[in-house]
C-alpha cells in the first residue's frame, strides 16, 4: 500500500496535467520530418516545388514553428498523397479569396495567439480590410482584388521591418504599383464618372519629394501609399478629409488651412494646390497672380478678392525676400573687409525665420494674418541695417586713417624728392 | 649723437673699412639706371613680407580645424589685424611682380655675365623660393580657394616623370591635401624657405656689394675706351633715391589694404567638388594654362609629364644661362639671348592675360 | 670701379636755411610715417579682450542665472544656441538650430522640452527628436563652469 499510493497519485498528476492542458494549435511534427516538403521539393513542375523550397529557406512563420497543414491542412506525416491531401484531415489546397483572408485571420485576429508570439502587433487587420476597397469588391466576388498574399506573399513571408519584405516601407510603392500601375489589370475598372481608373499614381509618386525623402534621404517615417491610404483599410481618403491626412505630418499647416475660407471651398483640401501623388517642394512663385501661380486657377482680375488677397501675401513675402538679400549682402561684405558681423548673421537668421512662418502663416490665406509676421521679420532686417551702417562707419574710418598715413607718405615722398634735388646740385 | 655712438663701437670694432665702402660705393649714372631700383624694391617687400609675417604667426593657428578661424579671429577681432593680414597678402603678390622685373631687367642687360655668374645663380634661386612662398603661404588660410589650388598644384608636381609620387607624397604629407598638408606648408613657408632665403640673400648681396653695379654693355664698351664713368655716391644720394621708391610702395600697399581687401573666402571642406575654373594665383597661371593647353598624349608620351618636363628644361637653362652666353662674357652683344628674353617676357605676359580670361 | 670726384660742394649759404627748414620737414616726416606704422603695430600686438575665437566657444551667461527647468538663447558665433537647466540641476547646452529648416527653438517649461514654433517640431532635453518634421537631433555643446565659485559663468564650446 506505501508503494501503490504515490504511483497512483503520480498517475492521477499525469492525468489532470493532459486533461488541463489547454487545446491550442499548436505547431505539428517539425518540419525538418515535413513529408509535404520531402514530396514537393522532388515534382518537376515549379509552381508546386518552389513554394516548398522558398519556405524552406526563409520565412518568419516557419521560423516561429509552424508548417505547410497550419495553412492548407492536409496531413504532414503521411507520405502517400491521397493521405496527405485528404479532405477529411483539413486538406484546402490553395486558399484564395474569402478562404484565404478567413485562414490567415484564423490567428492574427486571434488576439491571446498572437500575444504569443508577438503581443505588440494589431490583430484587426482583417476587420479594417473589410472596410476597404479591395475587401468590399471581394465581397461582391471580385477575385482580382489584393488578398493578404498579394502584398505579404505567402511562402517567403518576412517580417515588415525586414528590408526585404515587399511592405517595408521603400517597397511599398511598387507592391501596390504592382496592379495600380498595370493598365491591363486596372482596365476593367471605372471612376464614378464612368472614366478609366487612372495608373500613373506610382509614376507620379516618383516624382515626388516625399518618394525621395523616403529613398535617398533615408527617412523611413517620409509618406508611402499605406500612409495616407491607410494600410489594410485601404482607400483613398474621402472628401474633406484630405487636410486630416496630410495633417498627421504636416500639423501646423492643416491647422492653418483649417480656419481658412479654402476649407469650405476645397473639395480636395491640400491636394488642390500641392498634388496628392506628385508632391513637390512648394516655392514662392506658386503664390500669387504672375505667370507661374496657382492661384489664378480660380482667381482672375483686380476685383476678385482673392487674388488681391493673393497679391498682398505674396508682395510681402518678397519684399522681405529682398531686404533678406540685401542685408545679406551687406554683412558678406563687411564680414570680407574684416568687420565683425557674429551678432548681425545672427539677427539676420532670426529675419529667415520669420520668412519660413509666413509661409506658414499663408496658409490661412488671409493677408491680416501674414503682414503681421512680415513686419516683425522687416523690422529685424531693419536692425541689421543699422548695425551694419555702423559696420560701414568703422570701414569709413579706417579710409579716413589710411587717408591721413598717406599723407604723411606723401610729405615724405615730396620733401626726399626736394632733398635729392638738393643733393644733386651740390654734386655737381 | 649718432656719431658718438658710432665713434664708441668704432673704438672696440674696427669701422674704418665699412666707413670707406660707405663713402667710396657709387652707383652708375646712365640710361637704364631706373632698373637698379628693382633689386632693392624686391629686397624691400621681402622685408615687409618677414614682418607682418612674424605678426601675423603670432595669431594663426597652422591645424585644418582652427586655420581658417585664426585667419578670421586675426581680420575681425585682433586691433588692425585686417591691416597686417592684407599688407601681407597684397604685398605677396607686389613682390612676385617685382621679383620677376627684377629677374627680366637682369636677363635683359645682361648683368650676369662674367664675373657675376654667382649673382645670378643666387637669384634664380631666390626666384624659385620665392614662388615657394607664394604657393605655400596660399594655402594657410585653408579656405575652399586655396585648398582646390593646393590640390590642383600638388596634382601637377605628381606629373614630374621620375619621382613624381613621391614627390607629391612629400608635398602633401600623404595622398591627399590635409591637415598634414597644412602643418608641412607651415613649416616651408615660416621655417625652411626663410632659412634658405637668409643664406642666398645674404650671399646675393655681400656678391652685389663686393662686385658694385653692374653696367648695360654699351656702357661698359664706353667706360673700357677710356670714357669716365659717371656715377652718383651711394650714400646719400642713391639710399635717399631707393628710400623714395620704397615709400611709394608703402603707400600702394596701405592703399590696396585698405580699398580692395583679401577675402575670407569660405573654409576647406575637403569632401566637396572641386569648383569649376579653379586657377592658382596670377604668378603660376601662365604654367597652368599651358599644361592646360598641352594635349593629354604628344608622340606616346602624357602631355602633363611632358609640360612638367619642359617648364624644368626651361628652369634649368634659365640657371645655366651666365655660361652659355658666350657673346655677353666676351662683351658683345648678344641678340639671341636678348630674343629669348623678350620671348620669355612675352610667353608669360599673354599665357598670363589668356588663363586670367579664359573659362 | 672709377673713384668718386667730388662728394659735396661747398656749403652755398643761400642753401643753407632752406637745408635745415627741409631737413626738419623730412624728420617730421620720417617720425610721423614711423608713428604711423607703430601704432598699429603695437596696437596688434596687444591681445584682444577675448583670446579664444568666438566660433569654437562662448560665454552663455552666469550659471547663478539659469534657474532650474529654463533655457535660455545665447550668441554662439554666428548662430543662436539654447543653455538649459533640467529640474534636477543638470546644465546643457544645444545649437538652437532646428535641424529642419533652420527655425530657432525655444525652451518650454510645462512640457520641459525643447520646441520650435515654425512647425511643431519638439526634441527632448537630450537633443533627440520627439514629433514633428525635424529629421535629426539638435548638435550638442560641452558645457563647462569656469570662475569664483557662485559667479561661475558657462563656458560653451563645440564638442
């Protein structure tokens, strides 16, 4: 009986620790034993051996433990293929569509699996595809919309930080130019007007400086089509809500711009005068009614009161341009002769900032607001007009000493010249 | 009072000597007497150069992070250090003028003919040295112009066929124009290069005091066929003249200080492009542009190497000239070196002209 | 060399005072044209109040001055440059440079952060960007106290 009893509660322990177990899924054989490989990487034809050895080689759900049947079913261990593909143990052959956004739901929408393997990512990214454009028209049946495979692949899936992942944020682009950009495959597509879905958004993107902010200076946190179209939600952002987009960046502006009469006005906010794919860098000349303006799209003639609004904002911001220029120049030249001009470079950095506000101020498309920030720069220029008169004082002064040397040169040089003379005639 | 000073040190320091040469040097009277100024002027301007350069080394700083701030501290906030940096810099370029007017006047009437071939050997040296302090001393205030001129110059050395890399490695102390470049030009400009012009120019001059002035030949032919020699006494007559000229030249200089002043220039950033028309200073353009001129392959060899060859040949003749002018040692006239003279003068003057205009 | 004749004539008394009235005009001259190159001379050699070059230090004020949790704008060279006092003492300094476009920033004491007005951009009080469009964090100086203790001033130089 002494022996019995801890057998048996060492039998009972064992059995409540299988029954307590909770029922999870949970990765199968290891892959290393995957008969689905061992099969798949042997067949000639490449459509079915090179999912197999992509995901052999390198991709994060394998990585994390989980194989082939965790996706398609079926049965890993069996090598006979009837066996392996049988419908009974789960077999799906290839999800697509609706199968395949239920499949890879099964666990990023499950919140308590996902905690497991990586409790800091969202879990809702089938709910928000839904809601997008591509989830809507696949709801409708149309498959040749973008399902999760189409932008994370399927077999060689990495990470979004890895730089390799077609949704790292410089590939994005050209993931979703992938079919934005085809002709052929948008064709079948119409506005709401009845025109043909345009395909230069990624060539217009290119252009733009966002695309290079985000290529070659390096800033990963520059706009991509995710940012603004939003990433699993995707749709183009509606109307009125175009400022709110841009405004996640660029703040202060869509703040501006949101007390101003253009926001009622606008249908396309921000995109109206800067673009929404070819977004450039904005220079004074768009400002205005001259030749390059954008403003004369709509405003025309000395009695619109838009354009003279237009007119004000961009004649101040010039003539603080010009006396920026003309200080500037000043100061150059002082600081050549040898003057020192530390305290007056300093103002007139503080006169720049004040140009860099109005443009900022612009924004509000009120010349009231505007005037105000370029007084208060035109008096800082002012300043250093001032300080770098006495710059030239100092440079007047110094004339004024080397006149005087020179004088005294010159009485020298006219009294050795009588003294040679004077010379001269004793020697002879 | 200056006499009895002069008395006292007479008494410990046999004077009589010197107080003879003074009284006895004369300086010949003739036609071309206004090119005997040259000499002194150049003499002059170094002196100027020696000084406000021990001026201005009291503030400059020689390393590539603290040059171009020493240079700007000196000109804005040291009292009239805007004067002495562009004294200095000006008056650089005031003695190369004079150097080399005193050098084609010399060529010209042919002083350097027997006995004062020595003279002449010394001053073709000090020419040289002289066109070393001008193009070490452009690079101290490390700013962009002077650093791409450096760059390009040094380039050139390297061009030399027969240890040209290793000459441009000395130069520059290292493959590329750095700091290093900087400490090494310091030391050229404001110790080895003084050192060796004290040397020459104190040989140059005891050789100019010893053997007088020379005379144009048809003088000399003249004075040889019994002719006296009209001369004035150097003391005071000539000094008073020479003090004159250098006179003039200080208020020259004091006046380009003061109207036309040297710039700051933007400071060496050595991972930008080199400008477009980079050209050294006036003194060395003639040479750059030939070089620019010469075609990048002549007959196999690289037209850089040949060039770099050709202005040595040329140095090198101009070194040997004393001893292959047989005509001016005998007395006679010699046209064909007057000719190459005049074709030098020439060569340089237009290539000057052209590279100064051309883009 | 041929031997000089004739050295001076003999004094010519019509020359004589016109002699001495042009000998005094010459030492006028030659004493006021030496003056005149003295004066600067010495005046060169006289070091300037301060020695150091102003691009590579500056004084940024009396460290009494500076209370804790504010910052406050210096002239460094020829740029502005932002001295700060954390709450718990600690003495920084910045370029107040904002490295987006070039805007000069400000210190604010509720967030305790350090802000620019042109577009929001905010950084930290170790220099490092905390939102908006500034791409880099704001260069850092070495900040040093130099003097009698209690009227020490900070000393600011480049790194």
């Amino acid at each position: 009986m002494s022996t019995a009893l801890p057998l048996r509660v060492l039998f009972l322990v064992a059995a409540l620790a299988v029954i307590a177990t909770p029922r999870t899924v949970r990765a199968q054989t290891p892959p290393a034993a995957n008969a689905c490989r061992t099969c798949h990487a042997s067949l000639t034809d490449a459509r079915l051996a090179t999912p197999a050895n992509v995901f052999a080689q390198q991709d994060i759900h394998r990585e994390s433990g989980f194989g082939c049947v965790d996706c398609h079913g079926g049965d890993a261990t069996a090598a006979d293929k009837a066996r392996a593909h049988e419908a009974a143990r789960g077999f799906k052959g290839v999800p697509a569509g609706q199968v395949q956004i239920a499949t890879c739901a099964r666990c990023h929408s499950d919140a308590e699996l996902m905690r497991r393997f990586s409790p800091r990512q969202r879990v809702d990214q089938s709910a928000e595809y839904v809601t997008s454009v591509h989830g809507k028209r696949l709801a409708t049946g149309d498959t040749q919309v973008a399902t999760c495979a189409s932008c994370h692949g399927a077999h060689g899936i990495r990470l979004v930080k890895d730089a390799k992942s077609p949704v790292f944020p410089t590939n994005v682009a050209a993931t979703c130019g992938a079919c934005h950009a085809s002709q052929t495959h948008m064709a079948r597509y119409k506005l709401t007007n009845g025109s043909p879905l345009p395909t230069n958004q990624l060539a217009e993107y290119q252009r733009s400086v966002h695309y290079a902010a985000l290529t070659t200076g390096n800033d990963l946190s520059a706009p991509t089509c995710n940012d603004c179209h939003g990433n699993h939600g995707a749709a183009p952002p509606g109307i009125g809500s175009v400022a709110n987009v841009c405004g996640t960046c660029h703040a202060v502006f869509s703040q501006k711009f949101a007390t101003s009469v253009h926001q009622q006005i606008f249908d396309k906010g921000c995109v109206e005068c800067h673009s929404n794919h070819a977004v450039m860098k904005p220079s004074d000349e768009m400002l205005g009614t001259d030749a390059h303006a954008i403003c004369t799209t709509c405003h025309n003639g000395k009695d619109d009161k838009g354009a003279v609004a237009a007119d004000a904002m961009r004649g101040g911001i010039e003539r603080l341009k010009t006396a920026l220029d003309r200080s500037g120049a000043l100061v150059a030249r002082l600081r050549n002769a040898g003057i020192e001009t530390g305290a007056e470079e300093l103002a007139l950095g503080e006169a720049r900032v004040h140009l860099t506000l109005a443009r900022t101020e612009m924004h509000t498309f009120d010349p009231g607001h505007v005037e105000p920030v370029i007084a208060e720069g035109l008096k800082t220029v002012a300043n250093v007009e001032s300080a770098g008169a006495r710059g030239v004082a100092e440079l007047q002064y110094r004339r004024r000493g080397l006149a005087l040397s020179l004088g005294a040169i010159l009485l020298v040089v006219v009294a050795l010249a009588m003294k040679i003379r004077q010379l001269d005639r004793t020697l002879r | 009072m200056v006499q009895r000073v002069v008395d006292w040190v007479d008494e410990r320091v046999d004077l009589s000597g010197l107080r003879h040469f003074i009284a006895e040097k004369g300086v010949p009277v003739h036609t071309q007497k206004i090119w005997y100024y040259l000499g002194g002027m150049t003499m002059f301007l170094l002196a100027v150069q020696i000084f406000t350069g021990i001026l201005l080394l009291l503030y400059y700083r020689p390393s590539a992070t603290e040059a171009y701030e020493s240079v700007q501290f000196i000109v804005t906030r040291v009292p009239f250090g805007w004067l002495i940096r562009n004294i200095h810099s000006w008056s650089a370029n005031l003695l190369m003028a004079a150097a080399f007017a005193h050098f084609f006047s010399v060529f010209l009437l042919k002083s350097y003919r027997k006995p004062r071939e020595l003279t002449w050997l010394t001053g073709i040296l000090l020419l040289f040295l002289m066109l070393g302090f001008g193009f070490s001393g452009y690079l101290l205030p490390w700013n962009e112009v002077s650093f791409f001129a450096t760059k390009v110059g040094t380039g050139i050395a390297g061009a030399v066929p027969i240890g040209g890399k290793f000459f441009l490695r000395l130069l520059r102390g290292g493959d590329d124009v750095t700091g290093a470049t900087l400490s090494r030009f310091y030391g050229l400009h404001v110790a080895v290069l003084p050192a060796l012009t004290t040397v020459l120019v104190a040989v140059h001059l005891l050789l100019v005091q010893r053997q007088g002035m020379s005379v144009p030949l048809s003088v000399e032919r003249r004075v040889k066929a019994g002719e006296p020699l009209r001369q004035m006494p150097f003391f005071p007559h000539y000094v008073l003249r020479d003090v004159l000229t250098w006179y003039v030249a200080i208020a020259i200089v004091a006046a380009l200080a003061a109207f036309y002043p040297w710039e700051l220039g933007k400071k060496a950033d050595s991972f930008a492009a080199v400008p477009p028309g980079i050209r050294p200073e006036w003194y060395f353009l003639a040479m750059f542009h030939t070089l620019k001129l010469v075609p990048s392959h002549v007959l196999g060899f690289e037209g850089e190497h040949l060039g770099v060859v050709g202005f040595g040949i040329a140095a090198l003749f101009l070194v040997f000239v004393p001893f292959l002018d047989r005509r001016s040692n005998r007395g006679e006239n010699s046209p064909v070196f007057t000719v190459l003279a005049l074709l030098g003068l020439t060569y340089l003057v237009t290539f000057t002209i052209i590279g100064h205009y051309a883009r | 060399m041929t031997r000089i004749t004739d050295v001076r004539g003999p004094l010519d008394p019509a020359d004589f005072n016109r002699r001495t009235f042009l000998d005094a005009v010459l030492a006028v001259g030659f004493v006021s044209t030496a003056a005149a190159i003295a004066y600067p001379v010495l005046r060169f050699l006289a070091p300037p109040a301060n020695a150091e070059t102003e691009t590579a230090t500056a004084v940024a004020g009396k460290a009494g001055a500076l209370k804790p949790n504010s910052g406050v704008i210096f002239r460094f060279g020829s740029k502005p440059g932002i001295v700060v006092r954390t709450a718990d003492g600690d003495v920084r300094a910045f370029s107040a440079v904002c490295t987006h476009l070039d805007c000069t920033v400000q210190f604010k004491a509720d967030t305790s952060e350090l802000w620019c007005a042109c577009h929001n951009g905010t950084y930290d009080l170790g220099g490092n960007v905390v939102s908006g469009p500034p791409p880099r964090a704001l260069e850092k100086f070495v900040v040093n106290l130099r003097g009698e203790p209690g009227d020490e001033d900070i000393v600011v130089s480049r790194a």
